[in-house]
C-alpha cells in the first residue's frame, strides 16, 4: 500500500541523498510531505543543478514538475505552516525522515525544542511513537553530537549517518547516493532494487 512518508532536508552537504529520497518515493507511488529549511534551499542551489524558488508554493510547483510527480503526490510546506499534517498527532505521516541533517537539527529534535514546523513534525514522530529516521551529516561528531544521537536512539530514532558502504564496488557518485538512499527504504519497510544485497549477486 502506498505510504506517507515526511521528508525534512536541512543545510548539511548531501542534498543529494533527500532529492534521490523523495524520486524514489514518488517513483515508488508514495505521498511525500516536504519540508525544506532555508539553508537546504542555499546547499541544494550549491550542490545540485536544481535551484529552488523561496516561495513555497512556486516551490512546490517546481519540484513537481522537476519529479513530475502528481499534485496529490507531492506537498511542500513552509517552516511556520503550523497546520500542515505533519504539525498533528491526529494526522501523522507513516514516517518521517530527515535528510541530510544538521547537528544543529538534531540538538534541536534531541531537546524537542518545535521552533519550527520540520522540529514540530519530528516531535510529532516520537510523540506518536512512529518511524524517524535521522541521515545526520557531520564529522567529526562531537561528544555533544554523539549525546544527542544516544539520546534519540535510546528513544527509538534510527540514527543513520551518511556512511555510504563500497562492498558492491560503487562506479559513480549516484551508486554511493543509493547505497543510502537503499538503506532509507528498508527501514521505511519500502521496496525497492536501488542496489543488490548482500550475498546477492
């Protein structure tokens, strides 16, 4: 059955990990509710050839056409739009992933502060007792760092930092990018044949 997945993409490098999360999803006929802070918006024109509007509807329009995604499949949703679903108990995602992340976002997420719409919907995540999958962004981790995921893992919070594995001897940056985007999906419970497994030839 299709799923409802959240995506929050903050100002760590890796923008390309959360775009080739949510092709995939949408790929896959999977709603997505995205959120992107300001400072992902200044890494995605950085990183990417994709460069987004301010304005979050002309946002949302863009990246639909871009993953040519339907208009029930695909929402953007700005960081003060408290009454997005993703703001509610009452109507929570299936999951929630955020990718790349930010320690800022992660010591924010680890204290519950709900500054924010993307800090709201994460908190909304644990609250509610859902699937959050954290892809942090950061090295070398501080102890700070490394408390605050301890912290949410102890929570249930899956802590995946952006750690690409080589063992299906990647070709390219985009075999890296779905190595993670790959492991993403498993723990979304989401199928998908981005790369083989392991002992699969």
């Amino acid at each position: 059955m299709p799923k409802t997945i959240a995506v929050a993409m903050t100002g760590a490098s890796g923008a390309q990990y959360g775009l080739r999360l949510i092709q995939c999803l949408l790929d896959g006929g999977h709603r997505v509710y995205l959120m992107v802070s300001q400072p992902a918006q200044i890494v995605i024109n950085t990183e990417t050839e994709l460069t987004l509007p301010s304005n979050t509807n002309e946002m949302q329009a863009a990246l639909r056409q871009h993953f040519k995604a339907a208009d029930d499949q695909l929402f953007v949703f700005g960081r003060q739009e408290w009454m997005a679903p993703v703001a509610s108990g009452t109507n929570p995602p299936d999951a929630m992933v955020v990718c790349p992340c930010t320690s800022g976002t992660l010591s924010a997420i680890a204290c519950g502060s709900s500054n924010n719409l993307m800090e709201r919907a994460a908190d909304v995540m644990l609250k509610e007792q859902r699937k959050l999958v954290i892809v942090l962004r950061e090295t070398p981790l501080s102890v700070i760092h490394l408390e605050n995921m301890l912290k949410l893992a102890k929570m249930g919070v899956v802590m995946m930092p952006a750690n690409p594995g080589f063992y299906q001897q990647p070709k390219s940056i985009d075999d890296l990018i779905d190595f993670m985007v790959a492991r993403i999906l498993d723990h979304l419970h989401i199928e998908h044949g981005l790369i083989p497994r392991w002992g699969e030839k």
